[in-house]
C-alpha cells in the first residue's frame, strides 16, 4: 500500500474526528473503520486497528473510573469469575 502525504494527512484528520466523537458521544468507529477501508486497509485490518484504539480508550476510561474511588473494588473481585464466565458464554 502506497501513500502519499495528502492520505496520510487526511487519514489523521479524520483519526482526530472521530476520536473527539467518540469521546463526546462514542461511536467514533462509524468514521475511523469506513477511514481505514477508504486508504486501501484490508476489513480485517481496519476492524481490528479501530478495535485496538478502542479497547485502550476503554482501559484508560477504566483505570480513570478507579482511580476517582466510584467502584467498590470487593464487589468487582466477588462478580469477577461469573462475569467471565457469562461473557464467555456470549
């Protein structure tokens, strides 16, 4: 994949919209994922760059959430093992 200086600058300007959507209102894969497939990104690829960039946006809202004392951290250690299993479960 070849990209000039135009596509990549496009490409970050639409990679900083959407993660101001995302972090306004969430959703900003509905721009980054359709951004990915326009530069030549093969689907599986873009999917699982947009999910990366969300899993860390999610961890780091996570760690945030905790740090600020709003989770009792003995009722997530007791709801951990059946949440796992439940997710796993689908």
């Amino acid at each position: 994949m070849d990209l000039n200086l135009t596509m990549i600058i496009i490409i970050i300007l639409f990679g900083f919209i959407a993660a101001f959507i995302d972090s306004v209102v969430g959703g900003g894969g509905l721009i980054s994922t359709p951004a990915l497939l326009a530069i030549g990104l093969p689907p599986s690829v873009a999917l699982g760059t947009n999910k990366l960039a969300s899993s860390f946006g999610s961890l780091t809202s996570m760690i945030k959430f905790i740090r600020s004392g709003k989770v009792d951290l003995f009722v997530v250690a007791k709801l951990f093992g059946f949440v796992f299993l439940a997710s796993a479960c689908g």
